[in-house]
C-alpha cells in the first residue's frame, strides 16, 4: 500500500506559477506510476500529466502542454507538478494518484489516490 499527500496549492494571478508536491510512504514509491488529475466543479475528473517508474516517460493532456512539468524525486519519494502561465482555465482540486504496472490516462486504473490540493486562479 502507498499513502499520497498532495501540497502546494492555493491563489494565483493568471500567468503565474505554483509547484504542487506530492509525498508518498507507506511502500516504494519507485515501484509506482505516478500521475496528476484535476477536478472542476460541474466537471469529470481529468487527465493531466503521468510519469513512469524511471522517470523516463512522461505524457500530458493537451491543454497544459508546454505549461506543465512532471517530475519525480526518488530520494524524496515525491512527485511534482510545475504549473506556469497558468491561467482560469486550471482552476480545479489536484489530486496525485499511484499505480503498478503500465502508464495510463485514465483515473479508474489508478489505485491510490491523495486528498487533493485546491488551485484558484484569478483573472
């Protein structure tokens, strides 16, 4: 089992920047994909960005492209988000989540998850 704890969020001017964190214990964590979701109110669940047990591998859905880095640090057993030129648009609870196996898009194959992290992004 893997334990996640989301850090980080909170207010920004559009075209600012936050870095979220996102600690894991309780197993491995190099064991485990690692991924980024996001939910607004009224809106599904949503991919944001995934990286692979290596760190090799790292996928992001289109809209945060060019924006958004994922990262892992393997002696911190934490995983990051950094969000530039944010904008509105981003305004959502961010959640980490953890799996075994092969990288994925879709939150229904992830079996950990964190409590979430508000972002608020202010025109």
């Amino acid at each position: 089992q893997v334990h996640l704890v989301e850090s980080g969020g909170g207010l920004v001017q559009a075209g600012g920047s936050l870095r979220l964190a996102c600690a894991a214990s309780g197993s491995t964590f190099s064991r485990y994909v690692m991924g980024w979701f996001r939910q607004a109110p009224g809106k599904e669940r949503e991919f944001v960005a995934a990286i692979s047990t290596g760190g090799g591998y790292r996928s992001y859905v289109d809209s945060v492209k060019g924006r958004f880095t994922i990262s892992r640090d393997t002696a911190k057993s934490t995983v990051y988000l950094q969000m530039n030129s944010l904008t509105p648009e981003d305004t959502a609870v961010y959640y980490c989540a953890a799996k075994t196996g092969v990288s994925s898009q879709y939150s229904r194959e992830y079996g950990y998850w964190g409590q979430g992290t508000q972002v608020t992004v202010s025109s």
